[in-house]
C-alpha cells in the first residue's frame, strides 16, 4: 500500500480508502462482515475510513464504530452530513443548527469523541458559506473534527468557499470527494485542476463506475449487481449512454489484457495516477470484493496503457453527464435560469 499526504494537512493516508456506503441494509452487510472487512482492510494497509450519517440512515456509522473500537487511533475516520435524514426540513443541508445536531448523533453513532475529517455531503444553496465555515471551525477548535471538506462540489463552488473563508477568516475546506472513474472524468477539466490550486486532498468516490468497471458487466452477460437491482435505468443498455459505456468496457478489458492487469487494477490504477487524487473510495460488499480491489494496491500504469485509455474515453468526457452530481441548479431547474 501507498501512502499521500492529504493535501495541506501533513495526515499520510493509504491510496486505496474503505467507503462504508454499502454496510448495513444498502449492501445487506451485517457487523460480523463489516468487521471482517475492516479488519482486512486494516491488515493490507488501509488507514482512511469514510463513511456518512445518511448511509443506511445511520446505521454504516454505528457498524464502523463497532468494527473500529479499540483501535481508532491507527484510523483516519472520515463521516458526512447534509444528506436529508428523514422528512424534517431542518434535518439536512449545512446550515449551523443541523451540522452542530448531526455531528453530535454521528459521534455518538460512532462510538468516538471527535471525527479526524467532516464533508459537507453536497452543496447546500440555502446556507451561505460563511455560516457553514463559521459553524465548521467552531467545531474544529472545539476538539470534535480535526478537519473539514466537501463532497461532489461544482469547481465554482469550491473556489467561493476557498475566498470566502480567507474573507471571513474562517478556517477552509481541505479536502473535495468527487465522483471520478474512467468512464466518468468531466472534473478532469474544472474540479481536479481547482483542487490542485488550493492543495486539497483528492478523495475520489466511485471509482469502479457502480460496478460498470468491475467486470462484472460485459457484453452478452446478465447484469446481475447490487446496484443493478435498484437502478436498474442505469444498467439498461437501450439506453444510448448505457451503451456507449458497455462498448468502452469491452475495448478497456482488452487494453486491460494486454497489460496483465484486470480490469479493477486497471480502473483504480487510472485513477491514483492523476497527481490531483489522493486516494480511491473502495465500498466492497463482500471480502471477495475487497481482495480483488486490494490486488490494485500497488498498480502503476504505464504512459502507454494511459494513452490506450485516452483513446477510447478522451480526457474530461462524461459518457453519462445526466448521472453527474455537481451540475448547477440552473441547469436541472428551468426557473433559475429564466426571468
């Protein structure tokens, strides 16, 4: 395992990251595997943990705190707030109140005094940044999160935030959690060039393309996934992007084939190699899984095997921009962009 310094903040974290999104009843992993996964995880070099307060409505964090006690401090734990948690307008966004209440009940889901690094999950339109920040260093000098970030921020938001806490002097963001993969890199062209200019660490969440670049998905196959059986649109290949992304599997297998390395050591090789990144978000459901994605640990490829790759997804393409997560408002809501 390979270890980066987190962007600014001196913390040496693995290449290779636990997410924690499928533990409990997304992933139908209960603790006797959590726990066996996370000490497997631990055993190969693994020391960042991520997870969230809406993973399983909870429950991910409770499972983590269970699986970790008695060695967090040989862990870089790592949680999220802001998703809705339930029906409550209030219990969401990043507004004071709710990130105060939140972090509370994660740490107490956790089982831990303080978390080493708290993600607003997405941008909150509501909330100014001067509150989120004001909010999020008050909870950093009081001992409970050592640092802050954000996750699947448009590039334009993440450069606000930055100016906004030199504005108000406030402590910043060091950290962005976008969504990168082979077949998804449009934040090669705003979010990871805006990362590398204020030092953030990189954590990169679905690397393997919800299982898109697994393996298994191939043509004339049954798609037979977890994810599959609950977005089944995603997987449907009369889809013309769905299609467009099955065609590059079949043609990055082979590249895959001809540099010995499987098409997971591929994936996650591609991604680590981008000196923006940090560190790839693994979220194995079984040990089977983990084991496969570990054999990635170590993967560096090759100027040529890059090149093949380009050559078949060019570098800042989306093969499907309507899964994008960090797309403004404006554009998905026509009232914000009409008078």
């Amino acid at each position: 395992m390979h270890y980066r310094t987190l962007g600014s903040t001196g913390v040496q974290v693995s290449s290779l990251a636990l997410g924690a999104m499928n533990f409990g009843r997304t992933g139908r992993t209960p603790q006797d595997e959590v726990t066996a996964l996370v000490d497997a995880a631990l055993e190969n070099g693994i020391n960042l943990i991520d997870t969230a307060d809406v993973y399983s409505g909870g429950e991910s964090e409770e499972l983590v705190g269970k699986a970790i006690a008695g060695r967090r401090d040989d862990i870089v734990l790592a949680t999220k707030a802001g998703l809705p948690m339930g029906d409550e307008p209030n219990h969401q966004g990043s507004s004071r109140r709710w990130l105060i209440t939140e972090l509370e009940n994660s740490l107490r889901r956790l089982g831990v005094d303080h978390v080493d690094l708290y993600q607003i999950h997405r941008w909150d339109p509501r909330t100014s940044d001067e509150e989120t920040l004001s909010a999020l260093t008050d909870l950093q000098r009081a001992g409970k999160i050592r640092y802050f970030g954000s996750s699947t921020f448009p590039a334009y938001r993440i450069a606000q935030a930055q100016s906004a806490a030199r504005e108000y002097r406030l402590g910043r963001y060091v950290t962005e959690q976008p969504s990168y993969s082979i077949l998804q890199r449009g934040i090669e062209s705003h979010v990871l060039p805006v990362a590398e200019q204020y030092r953030l660490g990189v954590l990169v969440w679905s690397p393997l393309a919800s299982g898109w670049l697994s393996g298994a998905i191939r043509e004339g196959q049954a798609v037979t996934t977890n994810r599959s059986a609950f977005m089944p649109q995603r997987f449907d290949t009369a889809v013309p992007a769905n299609q467009a992304r099955l065609d590059a599997v079949e043609q990055l297998a082979e590249v895959a084939d001809e540099a010995g390395l499987t098409l997971i050591q591929l994936a996650l090789g591609f991604v680590t190699a981008h000196p923006a990144v940090t560190s790839a978000l693994i979220g194995p459901r079984t040990l089977d899984h983990l084991h496969s994605q570990l054999a990635a640990a170590d993967t560096a490829l090759s100027a040529d095997v890059l090149d093949a790759i380009d050559a078949i997804v060019a570098p800042g393409t989306d093969l499907a921009p309507q899964e994008k997560h960090d797309t403004p408002p404006a554009l998905l809501d026509p009232a914000l962009r009409r008078r």
